[in-house]
C-alpha cells in the first residue's frame, strides 16, 4: 500500500515530533556506526530489492505527485525532475547495488606513520553522525541519501519537497524494510512526513543538538536561507551555473560533440552548461555550427552582440543570462578574446559547479584547469559527467559547491570525518 501524508499538527506538536526525531536519530547513528560493513551492505543491497519490488506503489504515489505538480504549473525542468518511470526508478535501485558494492569506508586508514616519539599514528575514517538533508522536487535523492549516508554510518533525517512528498514517503518504505532485513535501527534513516514549513525550521536549529551536519539541495533560495538561518555546519550544494568554454585550439568536431551533449542530454540537472564561452578568432567559423547543432535539438541561444552578428536566430542576452540556471532548453553565448577573458566571464559569474574547457593546446588546458575556481573542472568532456555515479561514487547527495570539507560530488567518503588513532608501548612526554 502505498503510504499517504498525515494531517497537519500545531505547532506545538511539530517542535516534540521534531525533536524526538532528533533523538531517534542520535540513538540510532551509534548503533550504525559499531555495525560491520558486511550489516551494512546488506540494509542497502535489502533497500534495491525493496524498492523494485515496491515499484507498482512508488510509481503510483509518483503519477499523483506529477499530476499535482501540473495543476499547481510546475515548470517542464522541475517536472522532469520529479517525474519516474520504470526505467528511471530501475536506475534508482541499481545506484543503490553500486552503493552496496562500493568499499565501507568506515574504519578505513588514510595514512599511518611513526614519529620519533616512537608512537605508531593512524588517521582513520569516522562516521559524521547525523546528517539532515532538505531537497527539492527530485525523489530518487531519498534513496541515494539514504544509502550513502547508512553507507558511511551516518544516521540521516530526510526532508524532501512537498510537490514529491508521496514519492518520498513509498521510497522510504523501502528504506525502512532493507534496513530492518538487515536488523539495523529504521530510525537510522527518518523522513519528515509533513509538508508544513516549519519542520524546515526546526532542522535548522539543529534539534537541540542531534544534527551535525546539514545538507540543502535545492535552488539559491533555499541554500541561502539554510546559510543564513542553520545553527549547525551546513556543507552547501549551489546551482549549476556551468559554462562550456571553447578555445581557439579545440577541435572542431569535439566541440560541437560536447557543447550539444553539455546542454541538451538532460537540461534539468545540475550539471547541464548554461553558457557557451567561445574564443573569437574561432567564432566566425565554428559558432555558427554549434548554434546549428543546437537548433535543432530545440535549444533557444542568446548572444552578446558579438554573437548574434554570427548567429542573427540568437536573442539579445542581458547581464541576468550570466548568471542564470535555466534548467531548460536555453543557453547563453558570450564571444571572448582568449583565455583571460573566459577564465574571467567564468570567474564572475560561475557558481563554482562545473567548469569545461574544450582545447587541444595542453598549456591551455592546465591553465584553465588550474586557475578556474569550481567543484569539478573538466578538460575536452561534456559538464553533464558531473555526477557521483560517473565518479565511482555509487551515487551522490548532490555536487558541494562549498570549500569546506567537500567538494565537488558527495558521496560516502565524503560524509566521513576522521580520528586519530595512537598507539603507544608506554611513552610518557618529557
């Protein structure tokens, strides 16, 4: 059966409700984090098998949430966002197969050395604790976060959008049941089940102490408002402000390959370019072709001055186009003289997501690899490779756009911190 919302509490009721999540949470991360990685390989392995057998009630709950998401006018971006189907809710339960398949990073050395104190040192990898993630409109990050975070020995409170909110909820389900196969605690992953606003304000409180960190996933409002208003460390996923840049030594089919594929595979996601950069002693002759490409894949452009004169179908771009994540099929073209120029569009108006430069000049290349300031710099390979999945990762809760203490795609390793473990053969400090 396909589980359904509960009705509204009073505000009084929420702040408990939240708060015993909170501690449900706290005692739950404990037992998460003593389990052998063989428990939990087997909650995530239970939760892919849960899920697809669950599939009929997630896609049913889904289909509802679609159909209220369209009478409310949800954009087509955020509805190709919140949509699954069968294939798409495969591709969910075989992310969490590669999350159960990735090595337990928990316990894990990442160095170990001997000082001449004669103490042996090690650096080992250590759950986070409890983690709390607010999302938008995409349901398949209950299942990753969920995963990736039991998979680190993480507990973790999920509170996804109200527009998937019957998504979330079948999903979770199934959480529920690949963790109780494998007898860890269910309350190791909670999913806030109301769709009242505050209970976002209670997890920014950090629920009296049991959250430690906080993860938005969401567009600039809702990060800026976790910053602003959240009492405990935030690790932030910004928009994908993302620009393909084209230098005057790339290769000309490779550019047009990976500017159409940057843009157009999947326009809704984070990693989709929204501005093609393009070097001016190249323009004349290559803009035009890109801009075809693009055309007939349905994709609106809108040019600088410069551009337009090569490609008059563009539309006059403003000084918003810059700095915009369209999420649909548009993108802004800005014409450029050389590598300074670019690396400076870039640095005015990225959002540190994504960067790609197309380019046979290696110099060019590891310039731009090194000076350009984002999560993931790419050289000669479509923007949309970024993504945990395509990392190794499994899968991931989202790109950090943060400098602290991720970045880039966030997977297991990621939601570890560490300790220092010293042993000793009697030293006493002189």
């Amino acid at each position: 059966m396909t589980k359904t919302a509960p009705p509204p509490v009073d505000a009084a009721d929420l702040e408990q409700d939240m708060l015993a999540m909170g501690r449900r949470a706290r005692a739950a991360d404990r037992q998460l984090a003593l389990a052998s990685p063989e428990a939990r390989t087997r909650a995530i392995s239970g939760m892919a098998r849960a899920l697809r057998a669950r599939a009929a009630d997630v896609l049913k709950a889904n289909a509802a949430d679609q159909d209220a998401a369209r009478e409310k006018g949800m954009e087509s971006a955020m509805l190709d966002r919140l949509g699954l189907d069968e294939a798409r809710l495969e591709g969910v339960a075989k992310a969490l197969d590669s999350i159960a398949a990735i090595p337990d990073p928990v316990g894990a050395e990442t160095a170990r050395w001997t000082p001449e104190n004669g103490l042996d040192i090690a650096r080992v990898r250590t759950p986070i604790g409890v983690l709390a993630i607010i999302y938008e409109s995409r349901p398949n990050v209950t299942a990753d976060a969920a995963a990736l975070a039991v998979r680190a020995g993480n507990a973790v409170i999920l509170r996804g959008g109200s527009e998937c909110l019957r998504s979330n909820l079948a999903i979770h389900g199934a959480l529920m049941e690949g963790l109780s196969a494998a007898g860890l605690p269910t309350d190791a992953v909670q999913m806030v089940t109301t769709r009242d606003r505050a209970a976002v304000g209670h997890i920014l409180s950090g629920l009296d102490g049991s959250i430690d960190l906080l993860i938005p996933r969401g567009g600039r409002s809702l990060v800026e408002r976790v910053k602003t208003d959240a009492r405990v460390a935030v690790l932030g996923h910004l928009e994908g402000v993302n620009h393909v840049y084209v230098h005057e030594s790339a290769d000309p089919d490779t550019a047009r390959a990976v500017a159409v594929n940057a843009k157009m595979r999947r326009v809704s996601v984070c990693g989709a370019a929204e501005t093609l950069v393009i070097d001016r002693s190249v323009a004349a002759d290559l803009l035009p072709k890109i801009a075809a490409d693009l055309a007939d894949k349905g994709c609106e452009l809108r040019g600088d001055e410069a551009a337009q004169a090569l490609v008059p179908a563009a539309k006059a771009a403003t000084d918003a186009d810059w700095a915009t994540e369209y999420l649909k099929a548009i993108i802004a073209v800005k014409v450029v003289d050389g590598i300074d120029d670019a690396i400076a569009h870039i640095d005015a108006y990225g959002s540190g997501h994504t960067e790609c430069i197309v380019a046979s000049d290696d110099g060019a290349v590891e310039r731009f690899l090194a000076q350009v300031d984002a999560g993931i710099v790419l050289a000669n390979a479509s923007t949309q490779f970024a993504d945990g999945g395509e990392f190794g990762f499994g899968g991931e809760i989202g790109i950090s756009t943060d400098r602290l203490h991720a970045r880039g795609p966030v997977g297991a390793e990621q939601l570890t911190s560490f300790k220092y473990v010293v042993r000793g053969k009697g030293q006493i400090r002189p």
